[in-house]
C-alpha cells in the first residue's frame, strides 16, 4: 500500500534550488541539538519556503552555537525555538 503522505525525499519540487537547501536545511537539522524535531524532513522543507530571504543553513548553526554555548537555558521544544530564532533575524 502506497503512502500519500508528502515525502521530501521523492517528490518534485518546483526548484532544484529549494530541493539542495531543503536537503541542505534538513542535514544540519539532523545533528544536535536539532535531531530530536519531529517530521524533520517536512520541517526542512517549511523553513526553507518560509525564510526564503534568509540564509537558513546559517541561522541554524548560529542557534545550535548558542544553545551550546548557553546550556543553562536548555530549551523544551527545539522547533519553536528554531522559528522564533530565525524570525528575530
């Protein structure tokens, strides 16, 4: 039985561009502390249509160093973090 669940993987997207952010997007979301996101391909794919004007890729490494750097302020839900992160740039 085949899923008709939206696969970031195996559907075609409008722009070979947004595919290799996307791709690029969902890459560093799958190391720490970012890998515990849920549906985190789906996700990939949403930042990176939503913050089309930003350097995404970017933002996520500077968020990831400063939970690194600030572990007292460990945070619950990595995704909000990550869109109230990337809305304040």
């Amino acid at each position: 039985m085949e899923s008709h669940k939206k696969n970031f993987f195996q559907e075609p997207y409008n722009s070979i561009k947004m595919n290799l952010e996307s791709y690029k997007i969902l890459l560093e979301l799958q190391k720490e502390p970012f890998n515990s996101i849920k549906n985190i391909d789906s996700f990939a794919e949403k930042l990176q249509q939503t913050y089309w004007k930003y350097d995404v890729i970017n933002e996520i490494r500077k968020a990831s160093l400063w939970i690194l750097a600030n572990p007292s302020k460990k945070k619950k839900n990595y995704a909000r973090y990550l869109v109230n992160w990337l809305a304040r740039s």
